[in-house]
C-alpha cells in the first residue's frame, strides 16, 4: 500500500463547476467554458484544415 500512485485527474466534479460558476460571475450565463489552449493549440496544428481556418481568423482580427 505504500506505494499508491497519484495520478492528477482532469475531470471536474459538479462540486467544482459549481465553484467556478460562483467565482466567475455565477450562474447567470447558460454555461461556463473551460479549455486547454495549449491543447486546443497543438490540435489546430496538427490538422491542416483548421491550421489554414485559424490563420485566416487571425488575419481578419488583424
């Protein structure tokens, strides 16, 4: 038993939406969105086509 391995969970509870939902402007807003922008990044990289659509985002906010 001594050599329990901890592995850090990237599911959140309904107990920690619920604390988002009342540090981040309550439960007012139909949903809150929590994302990974590192991982959405490398996605986005990965795929030509949404590359080539997130460029021409980029552009036209530019």
């Amino acid at each position: 038993m001594n050599n329990l391995i901890v592995k850090n969970s990237q599911t959140l509870t309904s107990n920690d939406i619920e604390n988002l939902a009342k540090r981040f402007g309550g439960k007012s807003n139909d949903y809150i969105e929590i994302v990974n922008t590192q991982k959405n990044k490398q996605t986005i990289n990965k795929y030509a086509l949404l590359k080539e659509i997130d460029n021409a985002l980029k552009s036209l906010s530019n």
